[in-house]
C-alpha cells in the first residue's frame, strides 16, 4: 500500500452521492447526546447551551471579555515551530477581543491517533469559517491533551493491512502516571514503522515522528502538515503560558471547592433521577486538581471535609496533610506542575479562551452535565456546546459497490453477513412463505377461541414452534446461499471490513496516519470539503481515487 496523491477537485461528485446512516434513528448514540438532540434534558447541561443541528452559535452579545493577547503570543510562536503557514494571522485574530473562538481537543495519540481526531479538528475549522461567513470573526483552536497520562490509549495505532487490522503500540508502559507531554517515543518507534513497511504501509509524516520527539510535539505537526492553511491554532496544554494564565482558576477550584462538590453531588443526582448513568464515577473527597509529584501525575485530595482543617494529600502517597495555603503558593510560583481533571477541564479552557463553542464527541458530551457546575460557581461564561458529527472514508469504488449490490450501511453495521447475501439475492424462499403460515395461523385464532378460549395457548405454542422452525431453515438456505455466491459474500465482507474494522467503527479504530499512507497528502483537505456538521448522521466521505498497489 501507497501514498497516493488525489485531487481534491473530483470531490464535487460526492454531493450527489445517497451513502449515509442516520446514527440517532438507529440508537447508535448514548443517552444523553440522543436527548439533547431530541430535544430533551437539556437543561441538564445549564448554564451551558446545547447547539440543536442547523443553529449557529451566535447572536448579538459579544464574546465573553477575556484577555488573550498574552495567549495569543506563545500560540504564534509554538505554531509557526510546528510548521503552521498561517500561524501569525491567526494568532493576531485570537488576540482581537470581537474573535469567537471554537474549541475542540484531544489526546495526541501515536500517529495522529484515531481519525475522529482529525474530523474534530476539521469540525472546529468548519465551524469557524461558517461563523465568519456570518460576519463575525471566528478562529479554530484545538486543545491538545499533553497532561493526560494515560498510556494504554495514547501509545498504540491501528492501520488496516493486506493481512487484516494490524495494532501497533510502544509496549509496557515505562513510567506510570507520567503525562504524554514529557514522554518521547523513544528507540521503538522505528520498530513500529518496520512492521508496517513489512505489510505494505509506508509512511510519510514529514519527519514529525522520531524517536527522540515528543508525543505532543510530533502530533500539532503531522496535523499541522495534513491541514495546512486550514489548520486550526494548536494548544499544547503544556506550555507556559497557558500555566500561568491559569493560576487564578486553579485558586478558585480551591478557594470553593465545598461549593463546587456540594454543585455536582446534586447535578450527579438529578441526572441519575432521569434515568442516566453517569460517565465520570464520583469519588467524595477527592478535588478536580492532580500535582506533578517527582515523574507522577497524581490526584490530590482534600484531607477534610472541615473547612477549618484546610489540608491536602497527594492520592497513593503516605505523606502527612499539607495545608491549602501551600498548595496555593505552588499554584502561584510554579503552575506547571497542576493541571485540571476531566471534570474542570474544559471550565478552565473556556475561561481562558473566551470559547463561543465547544466541539465534543459523544462521551465528551456525556460528562458535560457533571462539568456544567463548575461555570456556574466560578461564574465562567458558558459557550454553546456541539456533538462532533461523525466520518466514514470510502474509496469511489467501495461506495458504487454498495449502490450496485444494494446494500445500505444500516443493512452493512447489523444484518449477518449470510443472511444479507441470501437478501440481496432474492434468495430468501422462507420469508414469503412463513407470512403465509403466519397470516394462516393468526387466522384461527377466532374460530378456535369460539370452540374453547383454552385454545388460545396452544395456537401460540404452535406458532412459535412452527416460527423456531423456519427460522433454523431460513439459517441453513442462508449458509447455503452463502456458499454459492462466494464472491458476492467476499465483496460485502470486504466492505463490512473497511466501514468496521476489527468490528469497530472505522473512526475509532483506523489511525489518522493510515490514511494520510494510503490516500496521500490530500486526504485531509478532502475531509475538510466533505464533512459536513450535522451529528445525527455518520457522514460518508468518498475518495475518488484507489490507492497505487492496493
């Protein structure tokens, strides 16, 4: 498999193209996202504001009032360091307080990490360009996750091989708790990239990926190299200055903690009342904030519940109670080593940034009614929230398979593979005549209730014997068909492969790399023109060209 370049002008084709899933029809949402887009709950996620599909997330207020020129500054240089051809200009438009900023993150993952990172990211652009079409300046930021620590998500990649769905990761993790930001990947890299030379990928990634780099490092400038001009500012949430600026948050996350715990216990208990799970498991006792202990990242935890006691402790450490005036002494002289939890977050980012709207996926969303408190006491104003739409890559000649043999992606995602054959063949003798035996038998019901109503019971047992019956059959005509039509059964799982690899949505499985290596360096901007932002469906991005040697 190689790159191969395309043309971003033979995409105008797609517009006509009736591919698709409509992803809330078919309950393929959680619950919370699905309400809201339904409509319903959303005064869950007050004072934030939930953006319903074909809104636009402005209006005659101004952005919030935030002071981003100090921000605006590091961000110019990191970016114009990670190759960013417009890092200046829109630098400058970040730090101009009539900018609407649309934010949207993540972990930066080996390769680029799993697709939806990129179509987050071309979602925020998207999002940024149609608000300043509106007449409103609006820039694209994307937060990159460094201070999170979790190695098992961030160290592996998945490419879809000629020898099936190839998994690569960095191994065991070397040093526990520590976060991405400070790790760098170190001699196994190069044993990675081998394994895939070795089943055909050969990458490309404009030397963003070394040993010696830095995950967060090597992750902005693959983006940035994929994107180009469109690139949105990348934010390592490591850098010095977003440290520093966030100082006076991280004091309020202290300063009324009791407030904040007393908020969410209560918003954890009205979602749990209508009937949802929570997605961030509370855990009584322990803050929003970790520390930098040494090479760990760990929690801290409030020592007591008396305000008079005023203490912390570092979360699986034996260490005697520190007192909150010194972990507020740390905040002020050295803000690197404390960073916010899932549950702040995404307050401290949008206080910093002056966000307009937040870009989350369906998880992301989830927790958000936990987080929503957290505005409200340290009285953040509260952007628009957005569900991220969702991508499915198709090549030109997958996406007229599908047409020619049929076959719809609802049918793709849940009918077994036999029996989708036996369908699409007008193969299925057993349907037409168990709606005839069906129809036959419910006819009986009557007169035979007429004889005896205690007949009723066995009608329904013969029904459903006659019912397991026919279905055994239809199973066995199936595998049969199955077996006559081979190449149709070898097409369909081909393209099952492709939309599900490994059984799991393309999107979350295949890595952003494995598709810049097969479809080249135009594959983003492809993405970028294609993706539309509506949520509720899983959008189909075609590719007009087949890879070279595929």
């Amino acid at each position: 498999m190689t790159a191969n370049d395309l043309s971003s002008s033979d995409t105008a084709q797609s517009s006509a193209v009736a591919l698709g899933l409509d992803l809330l029809a078919t309950s393929r949402l959680p619950g919370l996202p699905t309400a809201f887009l339904q409509g319903r709950d959303r005064e869950l996620l007050s004072p934030l504001r939930f953006l319903a599909p074909g809104e636009m997330p402005i209006g005659p207020e101004d952005p919030p009032a935030v002071d981003r020129s100090e921000l605006a500054r590091a961000l110019a240089t990191a970016n114009a360091a990670y190759g960013h051809p417009g890092a200046e200009q829109l630098a400058q438009k970040l730090a101009d307080p009539a900018t609407r900023v649309v934010v949207t993150g993540q972990q930066p993952g080996l390769f680029g990490g799993p697709l939806y990172s990129l179509s987050k990211m071309v979602a925020a652009v998207r999002w940024a360009e149609a608000i300043s079409a509106a007449g409103q300046p609006a820039v694209a930021v994307f937060w990159v996750a460094t201070e999170d620590h979790d190695w098992a998500e961030m160290a592996q990649a998945s490419f879809l091989t000629r020898s099936g769905v190839q998994r690569l990761d960095l191994g065991a993790d070397p040093s526990p708790l520590l976060p991405i930001g400070m790790r760098t990947f170190g001699p196994g890299l190069g044993e990675l990239e081998k394994q895939l030379e070795d089943n055909g990928v050969h990458l490309d990634l404009n030397d963003s990926y070394r040993p010696s780099a830095r995950f967060g490092e090597a992750f902005c400038r693959l983006m940035v190299g994929a994107l180009g001009e469109r690139a949105p500012l990348m934010l390592d949430s490591m850098l010095p200055e977003v440290k520093r600026l966030q100082r006076p948050w991280l004091r309020q996350l202290i300063d009324r903690r009791q407030e904040i715990a007393a908020a969410q216990t209560a918003a954890d208990a009205e979602i749990e009342h209508r009937g949802y799970g929570l997605q961030v498991k509370p855990q009584p006792g322990l803050s929003p904030l970790f520390m930098l202990h040494g090479q760990e990242r760990r929690r801290i935890a409030w020592s007591s519940t008396d305000v008079a006691a005023e203490a912390f402790t570092l979360r699986g450490l034996e260490e005697a109670p520190r007192s909150l005036d010194q972990l507020r002494r740390i905040i002020e002289d050295n803000p690197s080593v404390i960073s916010p939890g899932v549950l702040a977050r995404p307050a401290i980012q949008d206080a910093l940034l002056g966000t307009t709207l937040q870009i989350m996926g369906p998880a992301e969303l989830s927790y958000m009614s936990q987080v929503a408190p957290v505005y409200s006491v340290l009285g953040i104003e509260p952007p628009w929230t957005s569900l991220r739409p969702q991508a499915l890559i198709l090549e030109d000649r997958q996406a007229r398979q599908l047409e020619e043999l049929g076959v719809t992606l609802e049918e793709l995602y849940s009918t077994p593979l036999d029996h989708l054959v036996a369908d699409k063949l007008g193969t299925d003798h057993i349907g037409p005549v168990r709606e005839q035996i069906d129809s036959l038998l419910a006819g009986l019901n009557e007169p035979l209730s007429e004889v005896d109503r205690g007949l009723e019971g066995p009608l329904n047992k013969t029904r459903s014997h006659i019912g397991r019956g026919l279905d055994q059959l239809a199973g066995k005509v199936a595998s049969a068909v199955a077996r006559r039509h081979e190449v149709w059964a070898k097409r369909l799982d081909q393209l099952r492969t492709a939309c599900l690899p490994g059984g799991h949505p393309q999107e979350r499985t295949l890595s952003v790399a494995h598709f810049l290596a097969r479809y080249g360096p135009d594959f983003a901007t492809i993405l970028a023109e294609q993706l539309e932002l509506d949520p509720r469906l899983l959008h189909v991005v075609r590719i007009p060209a087949q890879p070279r040697g595929v």
